[in-house]
C-alpha cells in the first residue's frame, strides 16, 4: 500500500504512514455516514412537506451544539476530543435504536423526524472534526498535495456505505442500520488515536502541538465575523448550500412524484450516492491535485460553480428527474471530488482556534442557517407558483456569483500561505 501511495500520489516517504491513517480514519467515517444517509434521505421524501419545519430545527439544534463544541475544544487536547465526539454519536445511535425497538409503532413518525435533524448534525459535526483535524495535522503545502489522496478514503467510505446500505435495506430494519453504523465509529476514533500519536513522534512530518485550543466558548464565532477572510469563507459557504438546497428539494419532489414504493426510493438514494462517490473517488485520487497545481486555488474553488451554472441552465430547459438525477451526480461528485479538498485548504493557513472553533461554527451554524434560510426560500418560490425548471433559472445567476467569491478567497489564501506560518491575527483581516 505504501509503494502504491508513493506512485500514484505526490505524498513523501515520511508522510506515507499519516497519509495511511487519515485515508483510514476518513474511511470509517464516511462508512458510517452513508450507511446513515439514505435512510436520512428517505425520510425526506416521505415528509417533504416539513422540510423547511427540519432544517429549522436542525439549524437551533446547531446553534447549541457549536458552542458546547467549542466548549469540549477549549477544555481537552485533540488527541481526546477527536475520539470523544465519535463516541458521544455512537451513544446517540444506541439510544435510537432502542426507542425505535421499545416505543410503539405510533411514535415512529416523531422518531424518524428526530433522527433527521440528529442525522443532519451528524453529517456535519464528524466530517467538520475530521477535517479540522486535518488540517491541523498538516501545513498549507502538504494539504494542496494530499487532501485529494486523504479525500479518497471518505469516497471509498461512502461508496461501500452505499452499497451496504442498498444491498441490506431489503433484507435487514432500516433501523438496524444505525447498530451497523456504530462499528465503523469507533474505528475511525481508534484511527484518530494513531494520528496523534504519529504527531507526538520526534520528527513527525504532522504538526505536534496538543494543547487545548486557546480562547472561549464564543471567542471562535466572534472571529469569524471580524476576519475578511473568514467572512469570504462563510459566504463561500452560504452560496454552496443554496445550489445544494435547490437540487435536493428538487430530488425530494421529483423522485417522490415518480416512485411510491420507500423501498425502492431509498434503494434509489443510495445507488444515486453510489454513482456519486466511484465519479468522486476518481477525481480525488488522480485529478484534484494536478487541478490546484495548475489551476490555482482560485480558479479551483470557482470550477464547482461554474459548472453548476450550466447544469441549472440545463435543468431548466429540461426540469425531468432523469436531467435531475444527472445534474445531481455530476454536481456532488465534482463538489467532493475537487471543492471539498480544495475548500479544506483555506483552513491550513489560520491559526488552532479558528481551525476547530470558526470552523465548526462555519461548517455547521451557517452550512445549517444557509440550508434553513435557503429551504424557506425555496418554499418561497415554490408557493408562487413557480415550476421546478423557472427555480433552477433562478438559481443559476447565483451560482456565477458564487463562482467569484471562490476566485477571491483562494488568491487571499495563496497569500497567505506565502507568508510565515504563524502569522499574526492582524494578517488574516487586511
């Protein structure tokens, strides 16, 4: 496996173990979350009338839980926080399998709504940790070489979360699924484990510091708002989830309109994500890297943007499930396969706190407030009346304005990372 790493990628013989564990630890991650995901996503076509009433509350159980992480944060050292967080959502899926075993069947519509307001905090929360994690493991030079590689792990994760989940769905509760989750937790928590402790190692290629990050519970949200570059990053963000929130009430009504059966709409999910993740994987270990390279940050965080442009375009000349499904596809695959990696870039360049806690408030409070307040418009537009095909047009303007945001935020990082690592705060705010 070593030898394979060392041809395929650009990572250094010193960085092939790391690189190793982190593909490990985002491989049970994403395991566990595509197990989950389409039993999520299931949920949301059968109660697609309350998606906006969900994503409300997913964004207040956000507000909660960013500072109570950040809490955690400030308290313990990474090499303990990291795996707690695995285990408190293992603890969480135990619960909801009793509840869904003892309770009556009765209950079961309150269940399943609770769980897709906990399943959309988890989704974030464990990649947003992961990731954090990363990027305080490795500087700005290794992220650009290796984040596509590590990036590989989560799709192979999810592609064999995929196919569990489609090929047990017929055969197995859809609720014990969450029991097959726990499994992979806890590998990725023992994996976390291994990562710093390589950390911890005289002449580790990985960042060493340990220490609790330093400031308090709020100090990290208040960052954000005072730091322009922190601020490009949240509306990166904010413009990423309305592209996102368009397409997935879309799937939501189309799919429903066409498919009655929920066995069959989840097995549809799930090939869907299926399809997503080998484009995904492909892209990840081979081309995200030679993209930066040649590309620039810059021109790579707006290639997701310009492209969903065209494919709303698309989908509004052509508002069918069958245009949908591949607009869908090419547009998650291409946004994990380059953007996300890219994406996780800007954050090598900030210092601990803003790495964990800003990042945590970013990637959760306003991925989240962008998904409430982009579902409510959404309903907006829908309750006037308008069609699936005039919304996309809508939404395709906003996806250019999205693409020059990224242009701007990845020429800011590549001055910063220019500058001597460590630098000041003051640096990060001109």
């Amino acid at each position: 496996m070593r030898k394979l790493l060392e041809r395929l990628t650009n990572v250094r013989r010193d960085e092939t173990g790391a690189l190793m564990w982190a593909l490990a630890y985002g491989f049970c991650i994403f395991l566990a979350y595509y197990i989950l995901r389409p039993v999520r996503d299931e949920i949301s076509s059968a109660d697609r009338g309350n998606l906006q009433v969900l994503w409300t509350a997913v964004f207040l159980v956000m507000l909660v839980a960013v500072p109570a992480y950040s809490w955690v944060v400030a308290r313990w050292p990474r090499g303990k926080f990291v795996p707690w967080v695995n285990r408190f959502f293992i603890a969480n899926l135990i619960g909801f399998y009793a509840a869904l075993v003892s309770l009556p069947l009765g209950a079961r519509p309150w269940i399943d709504r609770v769980f897709y307001v906990w399943a959309s905090v988890f989704a974030l929360f464990v990649v947003t940790v992961f990731w954090g994690f990363m990027a305080d493991l490795f500087s700005s030079e290794q992220g650009k070489r290796l984040f596509g590689p590590i990036a590989v792990g989560g799709s192979l994760g999810a592609i064999i979360g995929s196919t569990v989940t489609a090929g047990l769905v017929d055969v197995l509760p859809a609720f014990s699924l969450l029991l097959v989750a726990c499994v992979p937790l806890e590998a990725a928590a023992q994996a976390a484990r291994q990562l710093q402790r390589r950390s911890d190692r005289a002449g580790s290629s990985l960042r060493r510091e340990d220490a609790p990050v330093s400031g308090t519970v709020w100090s990290g949200i208040k960052v954000v708002f005072s730091s322009p570059y922190l601020v490009r990053i949240a509306l990166f963000i904010f413009l990423m989830t309305f592209a996102s929130t368009v397409l997935y009430f879309q799937q939501a009504h189309l799919i429903y309109d066409a498919i009655s059966d929920r066995a069959v709409r989840t097995a549809l999910f799930a090939k869907i994500d299926l399809a997503v993740n080998v484009i995904t994987l492909v892209g990840q270990g081979f081309i995200v890297a030679h993209v930066i390279r040649r590309l620039g940050m810059g021109w790579s965080l707006a290639l997701v943007p310009i492209i969903s442009m065209f494919g709303f375009v698309a989908l509004g000349i052509f508002p069918t499930l069958a245009v949908l499904v591949v607009v869908q596809v090419l547009y998650r695959s291409l946004r994990y396969a380059v953007a996300k990696p890219t994406r996780e870039v800007l954050f090598t360049v900030v210092d601990r706190e803003e790495k964990y806690k800003s990042k945590a408030f970013i990637d959760a409070a306003v991925y989240r407030g962008g998904d409430l307040i982009n579902g409510w418009i959404y309903a907006g537009l829908a309750a006037l009346g308008m069609t699936v095909g005039a919304i996309a047009l809508v939404a395709a303007p906003v996806a250019g304005l999205w693409a020059l945001i990224g242009l701007q935020l990845g020429r800011r990082q590549e001055a910063l990372a220019a500058t001597p690592e460590g630098a000041s705060d003051d640096s990060l705010t001109t």
